[in-house]
C-alpha cells in the first residue's frame, strides 16, 4: 500500500520529477512564509463525474476569467478512493486570504455568478467540506512552487498522536538524513493543519508530471533503504513511526484542466493542455467533409 511505503520506504511519495510545495519562493518575511493552502473537495454523486461535473466546474473558471479575476486554483479529480474533486488554492498569509475573500463579494458582478455556478454544481454533489494548511518549511524537503507542467498529484494524510510531535519531528529528520546519503532526486512539500481537520493532521504534496514518476518514487525508496543499512538498520526508524502515527493514508489525482483556472504563465507552458481548442461541432464536420469531396 502506497500510504504505508511512505514510512517503510523513506517518503517515496516525493519524486524527482516536482514537488507541488508553495505557491511563492522561499523569502524571508514572516508573511510570505505562512503561505495559507485552501482545499475544497466536492463528492460528486454516482453517474455525474466526467462530462457532466467539467459542465458545472466550468461556469466557475468562466466567471473568474471574464473578471480576470488575479486568484489561481487547480483542479484535481480522484483516481483512488471515493469520487471526488479538490480544488486548490493558495494565498500568502491568511490576510491575503480574507481581502480576496473581500474583494470578491464587492464585486457585484462576479459574486453573482459565482452564486448561480455553486446552484448548478451543487446539484451533482453527495457533500463538500473545506480543510486549511499551513506550509512547513522545516518538515519539507528540496521543495518547489507549483507549475504548469504538473499532471498528477500524491496526496498523503498522516496524523500524529497528541504529545508525540516531536518524534514526528525526528521521523522526518531521519528520513531527510536518509535520502541526503542516498543521493536520490525526492522531494516533497508538508502542510500542517489549520482549521478543518483533527489537530496534528499533516498532508504532504507531491505533484508528478508523468506517472513514470511514481515509477522513479520506488526506485529512490529503494536507494533510501540501502543507505539506511536495509532493514535491519531502520529499527530506530520503524519505533518512531509506532510512536508518533496512529494512521496514515495516501490518495492519486489528476489535473482537471476543464476544472482549473490557472495562471497566464502555466498556460504558456501547454496551451493545448489547459487551455485546449474546442472541438467543431459534429454537424460542421460532416458538412465541411461534405464540400471538400465536391
């Protein structure tokens, strides 16, 4: 199970090919170094998925286009798990959350659409909820901004036992030690919980622009293990886990583009990824392929 190989392999979520870390670069203001993660998933209904959920979605990314709106989010849709979309979006501290949050409901025009979006979505949705992070420079490895090239995301989830954060701590110090004598390419970007969620949550994000990347991900555990000195020298490794983690689980997603509403400069990187040309109708087609037998 890819959640467990997170302890029993040395974090092998974080791969070579990108971390999806924080939003800015690294600075040194305290603001800057909050950088606020909202995720909102929705549980789409049995049956709504696919087409009919990219329909609703896209009356969202419309209205915030037509305003050219300067707030980004990516959509992600699950390939494990319960059927489900998290939309992701991040802020530079959490005043810049509350006067986006502001700006928007003094805009008459876009809040109206943004109302009349969440009724049509909302008839396709089992349930939705909202979760807050934090990003954790210190718990985080070789991390790196989002961009434009990224298609699939690791999402993992573990929680830590009350009054054991700071074996949490030494857990993931090892595992930086490990993958530093090791060699390998892995990163990966921690968030530690806010609000939405039971204190001493932490997710750790890792963005692959391939799933060849998973591919590498086991290969670098490997690599993680023997420098470690295998399995019989991850025991110090393996009573940390026992006593700082009480579960864990780990989900996969893929980039909705059609769900997305991304930064100009994402899209110059694919155009035809996010932003792709609209199919001529089927009719069209047949009556130019009509004329050009004639």
């Amino acid at each position: 199970m890819r959640g467990m190989r997170f302890f029993t392999f040395g974090l092998s979520i974080a791969v070579a090919g990108g971390v999806w870390a924080a939003a800015q670069q690294e600075s040194s203001s305290a603001a800057s170094d909050t950088r606020v993660l909202q995720i909102q998933r929705e549980f789409v209904k049995p049956g709504k998925q696919g087409a009919m959920h990219d329909k609703t979605e896209s009356a969202f990314v419309s209205a915030m286009t037509r305003s050219k709106w300067p707030t980004h989010y990516t959509g992600f849709c699950s390939m494990s798990g319960k059927a489900r979309c998290i939309y992701l979006t991040w802020y530079d501290s959490f005043a810049a959350w509350e006067a986006d949050s502001k700006a928007v409901s003094k805009t008459a025009t876009l809040s109206a659409e943004l109302e009349h979006a969440g009724v049509a979505d909302g008839e396709l949705l089992d349930g939705m909820d909202q979760v807050v992070y934090t990003y954790d420079k210190d718990l985080s490895y070789h991390s790196r901004p989002p961009n434009g090239e990224i298609r699939y995301l690791e999402a993992s989830i573990y929680h830590v036992k009350p009054g054991h954060t700071a074996d949490w701590h030494e857990l993931i110090k090892m595992v930086k030690d490990g993958h530093d004598k090791a060699g390998t390419g892995t990163h990966w970007g921690m968030y530690d919980i806010s609000y939405g969620a039971e204190d001493g949550t932490y997710l750790i994000l890792t963005a692959d622009k391939s799933m060849a990347d998973i591919d590498t991900s086991i290969t670098d555990s490997r690599k993680w293990v023997a420098a470690m000195g295998g399995p019989a020298g991850l025991k110090k490794f393996d009573e940390l886990v026992a006593a700082a983690v009480d579960r864990g689980d780990s989900e996969l997603f893929a980039v909705n583009p059609k769900q997305s509403y991304p930064a100009d400069e994402w899209v110059k990187t694919d155009p035809e990824f996010w932003k792709p040309k609209a199919e001529a109708p089927a009719a069209k087609v047949a009556v130019d392929a009509r004329k050009a037998k004639q």
